[in-house]
C-alpha cells in the first residue's frame, strides 16, 4: 500500500484535492479532483458557498478511497484568509460566510480606530491594515447588528470550519488566524483586547493549535459517506500562503518570496515579528508561519486583475492572452495594482480604462494591451515592494522565488525578473498544496523539518530560472510607474 497524504488546497476562484507521497524520486503528487470557487451575490452582499466546499471534499475523499493500492494517512486543509463562519450553540452553521470582497468593510478599519488607536493595533498585531481583516469584519457586523454573530457561540475560521464539518472538532489553527489581526505578535495568542473590542472572548474560538496538531478524526458520519476509516485530520498551516511559503524551495536565507495567485504575496521569512513605524507606515504585515517563522511581507493585488477580465472574456486561454500581450506595444500604459479602485469593480475592463484615462495616459483597448498592461504593471509594482523590502530588514536578497499557479506564467516570469534586477525562480507551482503535504508528513513523523523538505522540493520539482535583462529600459518604465501611481 502507498502512503499518502490528503490535502485540500481552497483558493478564491477554485478548489483541489491532491494526494501525495513521498518516493525514491522525492515527492509524487495527483490532483483527485479540482472544482470552482464562486462568490455568490444576493442583495449586495457577497458570500462563499462553505457547504459546496464540503461537498466537493467529500467528492475528493470518496473518490480518493476508491483508488487501490493507497492507504490515506492524514487529511490537511488550506484556505484563503481572513473569513469565517459563525457556528451556533446547537452547533450549526449560521449562515453562508461573507466574503472578503464584500463591501460592508468600507471605511471599517477607521471606524475601529475611533476607539483603539491604529498604531496600538499594529504594535499588538504587526498585521497590515486591510478592510477586510476579520477584525474589522467582526466590529463592522458588530456596529450592525448582524444575526449570525449575534447568536455566535464559536467564530472558525474557514479551513477550521471545513475540518469541524469533517469531524466535529472546532480548533482555531495560528496560521489562518494571524491574518485575522486578532493575534498578538509577540505572544503568538489571541489577544483579548482586540477580542473584547469587537464583543467577544477566548471561549468564541476553539482550541487554540499550531500547524501540526491534530484536529480530530472523521467523524461516523462522514467515514460512512466516503467509505473511509477514521483517518486524523490535521491542522496544517491554514492559511494557504502559510503552506505556500514553507513550500519555497529555497536553498539559502538569501530570498525574497512571491506566492502568485489571485493575490500576489510578496515578502521575506523572518525570525521574529518587524513591528516599526516605517514598517506601519509602508503597512507590511507579519503573517503566522510554519516552525516559529513570521512571513513579513506585502499584499498586491495580483492575477484578480486577469482573472476579472477573462470572466468578461469568457475564460480564454491563457497561452492565448500571454501571446496577444506579448506582441503589443511595451509600457504604453500602466495602473497601479493595489488602487482601490480594483478591489471588486463590476467591469474590470472598463475600471483599468478609468484608471489610465484619469492619469492621462493612453486607454488601452484591445485585450492584449490591457493584459499587457497588468503583466508590466505588476512586475514594477514588485520592484517597488522589493525595495521596501530592502529598506525594511537587513538580509541581503539575491533571488525571487515566485511560486503558486502564476508561476507558470514564463513572460511575466521574466518581466518580474527584468523588473526586480534579480534572477527568478519560478516552480513549484502547487506550492500550496506540497507546504499542506508537507507539514502533514512532519506531523506522521514521516518528514523531520521544513529545512529538509525544502531541499527534497527543490530536488523533486523541476524549477525554472528568469536572469534579469534589459536593466535600462525597466529603470525607465520604473520611473514612468512611479510618476503615475497615484
Ligand atoms: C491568498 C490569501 C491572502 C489573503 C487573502 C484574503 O489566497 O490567503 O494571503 O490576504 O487571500
């Protein structure tokens, strides 16, 4: 029978299951099934279908005991930050979560402010200031007398709310929950002035565990659904950038990291937390990582951009729109990714034509200039947080890891090297799913550190190198960025 270990890989736009082992050629890995994530509208508010997950993993363990030969030794689930589910004193679900994206989080963090200082906030958390950190969420259902949190007797957030479906055990994973901003930075717990701030206590949250604890095991009902036995799920690192970053195959200190996705998270490993007033004032944030580690680093605004459009597109290809963007005239105009007004516009198309026209540049009107312009755009804005970056903590950095599914992506591959003035290396581009294998093979006792597994990443995934090229031109198209940022 070969081992395996089961993740479960949730992103904003889509979900997997993949089963993985490790063999004499280092670590094997199967997708079992792969499944949309939708943000689904009703009456101008934005939800996840947290029920539609659940089916869709139970979907993958179904199909998973089926396959011969493989033995499942554990289960470990990843997700996207910040949101939650509400579970009421009988236990249920109260009501689908909102998503991130949701609009009721406007002006959310000031308002927070008005009672506890934002510089506090930071010096307890370290976590950058997003509209959409479940703190501010938790007070902006608060000020509104939300059904749901009113009648909450626990608050789990997403991957601890999946592995509560699957087994009945309700834990609050470190990682998942650093990014709701309700962590101290320096103790590594919930916080409970932050807590009290928004109406709650540590009894709202259950069991506080790092990546690698046991959450519990299948409960009867769900071993009866999938025809599997009572195999453990653990708490990997939940926060699926957590699990991407422990996947950085990374042989030296020397690095800098890019999780390419929806969002592109760019940043270092730290030690310890960096909690400064410049490191306030830039707004960087010190994210939970896997062995102690603080993931310091920067949320830009990444392939959301693309992804709004090909949904007006109808999903073409991407081979197809990276070869249109290529053949189109070079910096002929270029957005800022993180403005605001890209966070959830209804025509993505028509809100990147708003920007340039408004800072007087050329509106790009075919589909290869505009995705032209993003692929340029996002490049120099990783310049920009690269020199932050610098500015910020004292370990040199001579290479960019960029890693996750926007990886695969050669051209901007090699225009994010060109940008950055270091060499690329790209791959792997499941790193979420391996980081989740990979704390989940710790966990068994099957792997010793993340250190190793590091090396037997690098020495199992094939990985791509992008060397810097055309240094003048991108100086050029860097002050050209920085003039138009607004
Ligand atoms: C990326 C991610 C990111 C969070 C955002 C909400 O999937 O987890 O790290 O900030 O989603």
């Amino acid at each position: 029978m070969k081992q395996c270990f089961f993740a479960v890989d949730l992103g904003a736009t889509s979900g997997r299951t993949i089963l993985g082992s490790f063999t004499s050629n280092g670590l094997e890995m199967k997708e079992v099934n792969r499944f949309p994530n939708h943000l689904i509208e009703v009456n101008g508010h934005f939800y996840w279908d947290i029920y539609e997950l659940y089916r869709n993993i139970i979907e993958g363990l179904k199909l998973a005991s089926r396959k011969e030969n493989v033995e499942i030794v554990s289960i470990g689930i990843d997700t996207w930050g910040v949101d939650f589910v509400c579970v009421g004193k009988d236990g249920h679900l109260l009501r689908q979560p909102y998503s991130y994206r949701d609009p009721h989080t406007e002006g959310a963090p000031e308002a927070f402010f008005s009672r506890i200082p934002r510089k506090h906030v930071y010096e307890l958390t370290g976590i950058q200031v997003m509209n959409f950190n479940s703190l501010f969420q938790l007070d902006a259902m608060r000020r509104a007398g939300d059904s749901a949190l009113a009648a909450a007797e626990k608050i789990l957030f997403t991957p601890d709310a999946l592995s509560y479906l699957l087994t009945g055990e309700m834990v609050t994973e470190y990682t998942i929950a650093t990014t709701a901003q309700l962590v101290n930075a320096s103790t590594r717990k919930l916080e409970s002035e932050l807590l009290q701030a928004v109406g709650l206590t540590e009894s709202h949250f259950g069991r506080f565990v790092y990546p690698g604890e046991k959450v519990g095991e299948l409960s009867a009902e769900v071993q009866r659904m999938t025809g599997l036995g009572a195999i453990p799920v653990i708490a990997v690192a939940g926060h699926d950038t957590a699990s991407a970053v422990a996947a950085v195959p990374a042989q030296s200190s020397h690095f800098a990291y890019l999780s390419s996705g929806t969002w592109s998270l760019m940043g270092i490993e730290a030690d310890a937390p960096i909690i400064t007033p410049e490191t306030e004032a830039l707004n960087y944030t010190n994210e939970g990582g896997v062995e102690g580690t603080i993931r310091f680093l920067k949320n830009i605004c990444g392939m959301w951009l693309l992804e709004r459009c090909r949904l007006q597109w109808g999903e073409t290809s991407y081979p197809e729109l990276i070869a249109e963007a290529n053949a189109c005239e070079a910096f002929r105009s270029l957005i800022y990714p993180d403005d605001a007004s890209f966070a959830n516009p209804s025509d993505m198309e028509q809100a990147i034509k708003d920007y340039c026209k408004s800072t007087g540049q050329p509106v790009p009107e075919t589909r290869g200039q505009i995705v032209r312009c993003i692929f340029e755009s996002l490049s120099l804005r990783y310049r920009q947080v690269l020199d932050d970056l610098r500015a910020l903590f004292s370990r040199p950095i001579d290479t960019l890891h960029v890693i996750g599914g926007g990886s695969r992506n050669d051209l901007l591959n090699q225009w994010t090297a060109n940008a950055v003035g270091i060499p690329v290396v790209a791959g792997p581009s499941e790193a979420t799913a391996i980081g989740n294998i990979m704390l989940q093979a710790i966990s068994a006792g099957k792997a010793q550190d993340v250190p190793s597994m590091r090396k037997l990443v690098a020495a199992s995934i094939p990985l791509k190198t992008f060397q810097p090229q055309d240094d003048a031109v991108w100086s050029e198209a860097y002050a050209q960025f920085k003039r138009i940022v607004r």
